[in-house]
C-alpha cells in the first residue's frame, strides 16, 4: 500500500472529496471541496473519478513525502511546489518517484490548492463520504486538519499503476475557470425584507473578505445592511452560498461547512456556477454582488458542467 | 419566484438550486412588520413537514440532493441539471395532495437526564432571577414539560426542542460563547436543546446531560430524530458523574 507522509501539514489541510449530501434531517452539513471544479479536474488528471477524495490546501501548503512511486496534480491557486528540486506545473499531472518530497508554499493567487494522487486518499468513510467536517470533528483524516507526523494511505488504484501519463487541461477551459471576484446571486428567500434602497446599496458597494472567514462561512466587511423587517426571523433550512445579513447589518455567505438551518434574513444566494470561486477567496479580497435571473443560472451551470464533461478539457 | 397555494403552502425559490416549500403564514411585504416568531411555530405546520419529509423520504424524488427540514418548512436542494424549481414545486404538490394518507411511525419517548444548575448549567441562576423563581423550580418547570422533537439542524444531532413554558422563556445572551461543552442544555426563547458537540453558541445553559446525542459508529447516530417525544429527568451530580463514567 502506498503512503504520503506529511512533513509539514502547512496552515490548514484537510481531506476532502464532493461531500454528503442527503444527511441534512439529521443536521449534518455536507462539507466537501471548497472549489469542488478544481478537485474534480485534479482527480482527471490522474485518471481518478470526479469524487476521489484529496487534500485541501488552504493559503499556505505543506510538505509530503511519497515513500513509494505515484502520480500527482495540483490544481486550484498556484501555491508553487517543488518535488526535490523541480518545480511542479499546475493543472497537469506529475509523476513522483520513489522517496521524493513535494515542498508547497505560501499561496500566489487564490486561498486554495488541491493535491488528487492516482488511487485518492483513502480514508475511513462517514455516511458515504471522505469530506473532512472540522466543526464537529467528523469525516476526512480523524476528522481533523492533518498534522505534522501523520501518514496518509492511497487508494488501491494508485499502487498498481504502471505507465504515467503526461495529462493538462486545455487553457481555454482553464481561462473559463478563473475565479471571479464579481460573484452572480439570485434574489434571497427573505429578499423583500430589504427596501428596494437598500438593495440598491447592496449590489452596489463592494464588500471585503473579513480575517474570520471559514469554510463554514465567509464573513464580509462593507457597508452594513439593514433590514426594514429587523431582527431575527424563525429558523429554516439554508442553502450553499445563501447571503445572510446578521443582526448588526454584515453579510455571511454561507460555506461548505454550513449549518444545516438558520435564523438570519438572507438576501441573496451565490449561483451553483460561481460557488467555486468563493473557495478561492482570501482574507482582505474585495467581491461585489451582481443579480442575475434564474434562467441565467441554468445556462451558466450547464456550460460549466459541458466544460467539465468535454473531450477537450484534459489533453494526453 | 413567490407562488401561493393553499391557504398555509407556500413554494419559493431558495438558490438556484433549492426550493423551499413553508408551511406557514404569507411573505412579509415591504416594511409591513414581522409577525412574532412564535405564532408560526405551531404543531399543525410541523405535522406537515414530518408528513411531507417522510413521503419524501419513502419515495425519493429522481435529482433531489438533500432535504433540511425546520419548524414550518422543508428546505429541498435539487440537482438543477436533472429538475427545474417548476417541475419540483408540481411534484411536491402532488405529495402534499397525498400526504394525510402517511402513515407516521408513533413518535418515541426520550428521556435524557440532566444535571441542572452549577458549573454544568452556569445560566440557570440568571435565567430563574429573570422570571423571578429559585433556581429549583426554573429547573422543575423545565423539567416538567414534555417537548416535540420540531427538526434537527445547526449540527450534527442538534434537536430544535419546543416549547418552553412561557413563564421560562428568555432571550439568547448577548454575546454567544466561544465553546459550549458537549451535552450543555440550553434554552433560547421558548426553544430548548442539547448541544451534541462543543461548539460556540448563545443560547442559555441550564444544564448538562451525560447521554452522547450523536456518535458515528452508533447505528442510529443522532439519539433523537424529528417527531419524538423528549422529557428531561433531573440527576444528582453524583448520578451524572457516575453515567458519564458507565458511557466513556
């Protein structure tokens, strides 16, 4: 069985795959990829299913130790990487061989960077999946951030692979899938709870990214919102990517470690085929909103998923 | 997306991908004022979600992700690549239309015990204070009431418990604490509940239970499940330290 030892855990990794859906009446979050694009093109690369489970990195990478023969891609921000003294491509899969170390550092664009080895990460599975739900300490590695020490198995697949294969994705699909600081929303389930003024503010202003910003949300800095409702209405389910505005006017988008319900008016809902791009936001990066219609959406998301699903996107 | 139905069903676009179907009192308008939280907590609308949630549930809907159910809603992600929020919302309909012919497990009797007041229940003091009572009969009167089971969410096995005795009913602390233990009861408005994990919160701790509400090598992971019956059973610290020891 093959093994990626971690030398160095680097600021927050954990193993992620597409997360558990359909656990939401037991109040479990479905958790998952923060940019589940790049962990998808990732798994490609090294002839993994879409959903095989990797590591997330997040603004700051570690360093692994492969003590036997695998192939590798990094994909998502460029965090630069060396495997000994060579430096590794992203988006294109990496042959490692036996006792190399591969040495990430500090993220050069987006907040996170996906490792997909051949044959996945193999973890004990909880309801189905492999995602990593660091709130309640469940899923992924012991359901914790990986540590300094830890030794991580690889998938059957990856021991018995024999040739490597020189993969890279297209770089128009790349261009396609840059991340967006102009994120596309729908109207909210509580969006008349805002005057058409303050909406008007909303869509207008531009928002920071705050310090405290998790998986479980991203917490926005700006002009504070208020609702013409006021206060704290009686919890209901919410969605991925829901705009909530808290009680002192402050938007939360909510995240893939998401509480399941929740008490706060929400504005507007981040669109399926933009999600990806709040996992590549960082601390202090400045977004603004912009309302589309729900057709729009539709069309948005399939040509996301055509983009993933064509010939074309992985090369060799 | 905002279209009525019958008199309480409502259907309304969540996310492009999510629909959410309330059984509960129309929209607010515009600076029209909210109605208050508790009169749309009724277990008419409850009766419905547990209704429409296990129809679902029996007979699962082709390109339906996840369901998140709450006090008078259900929450329903969808795959928008398989379902249009139109082609659902006609769907669920017709489960509705069919849904008084459900037949509802007989909800379960629970009882957790609880150890009330002191370093485990820190809140108790203030919460009796507030409505003029000791600390014995707040927590007798908290004890005494059978609650529902109204929908799990937040967490992981986190039951939204209801309702609280009005004469005990108190608003969330201002300020919500960086970690509450595993086990902590807690009260906010006329909500009660356990926390299952150690995790920031801000309702008002009364008390602790030694019971574990949600173990994932356990075969039914979440000890409550929407639609059971909960009544809390005071226990000595003695009793409490001796359970917790027996459940380690």
């Amino acid at each position: 069985m093959s093994l990626i030892e971690v030398r160095a855990p680097g600021l927050l990794t954990t193993v992620q795959d597409l997360g558990r859906e359909g656990f939401g009446p037991m109040g479990v979050s479905p958790s998952g990829a923060a940019d589940p694009v790049a962990l998808r093109i990732g798994n490609r690369l090294v002839g993994n299913a879409d959903g095989a489970a990797g590591l997330e990195m997040t603004l700051l990478g570690g360093t692994f130790v492969f003590p036997e023969r695998a192939e590798i891609a990094l994909t998502g921000a460029d965090f630069h990487a060396t495997l000994d003294d060579t430096a590794v491509v992203w988006w294109r899969s990496a042959e490692v061989r036996t006792g190399q170390t591969l040495r990430m550092g500090p993220t050069r664009s987006g907040a996170r960077c996906y490792l997909c080895v051949r044959g996945g990460i193999d973890v004990k599975l909880f309801l189905g999946s492999a995602s990593t739900h660091l709130l309640s300490g469940l899923g992924g590695f012991e359901g914790r951030a990986l540590r300094k020490g830890d030794v991580l198995k690889i998938g059957v697949a990856g021991g018995s692979f024999r040739t490597f294969r020189k993969r890279s994705v297209a770089a128009r699909a790349l261009a396609q899938l840059a991340p967006r600081k102009v994120l596309r929303v729908t109207a909210g389930p509580q969006s008349d709870w805002f005057s058409e003024e303050t909406q008007k503010s909303f869509y207008a202003g531009t928002y920071r990214v705050a310090e405290e910003s998790n998986r479980m949300g991203l917490r926005l800095e700006g002009a504070a919102i208020a609702s013409t409702v006021g206060g704290e209405m009686i919890s209901e389910g919410v969605s991925l990517g829901a705009v909530q505005i808290t009680a002192g006017g402050l938007p939360i988008i909510l995240f893939v470690e998401q509480q399941t319900t929740g008490g706060y008016p929400k504005i507007a809902n981040v669109i399926s085929a933009d999600l990806s791009s709040l996992g590549q936001l960082r601390p202090r990066d400045e977004i603004r909103f912009e309302l589309v219609e729900l057709e729009t959406t539709r069309a948005l998301l399939v040509e996301q998923e055509k983009m993933l699903a064509s010939k074309e996107l992985i090369l060799g | 997306m905002v279209t009525s139905g019958k008199a309480s069903l409502r259907f309304q676009v969540a996310s492009d991908q999510a629909l959410m179907v309330c059984f509960d009192a129309p929209a607010k308008k515009n600076g029209a004022k909210a109605p208050p939280l508790q009169n749309q907590i009724t277990k008419e609308a409850h009766e419905q979600v547990r209704r429409l949630l296990r129809s679902v549930e029996m007979e699962p809907i082709a390109g339906v992700r996840n369901l998140h159910p709450a006090y008078c809603s259900l929450l329903i992600k969808f795959d928008a690549l398989k379902l249009r929020h139109e082609e659902l919302e006609e769907i669920v309909r017709g489960y509705i239309d069919r849904m008084e012919k459900v037949r509802l497990p007989e909800p379960r009797l629970i009882e957790i015990p609880v150890c009330y007041g002191g370093e485990y229940g820190p809140d108790l003091k203030d919460v009796a204070e507030l409505h003029g009572m000791t600390a014995d009969a707040a927590s007798e009167l908290h004890a005494s009431t059978p609650y529902i089971v109204y929908f799990l969410g937040f967490a992981p096995g986190f039951a939204y418990l209801g309702e609280v005795a009005e004469e005990l009913a108190t608003p969330r602390l201002p300020s919500p604490r960086k970690s509450v233990p595993a086990g902590s009861v807690g009260l906010a408005g006329r909500q009660t509940g356990v926390y299952p994990i150690a995790t920031p919160g801000g309702w008002r701790l009364v008390g602790r239970t030694p019971l574990k509400m949600f173990q994932p090598d356990r075969a039914e992971m979440s000890l409550l499940a929407l639609g059971d019956r909960v009544r809390f059973v005071p226990i000595s610290r003695e009793q409490f330290a001796k359970a917790e020891l027996e459940n380690a």
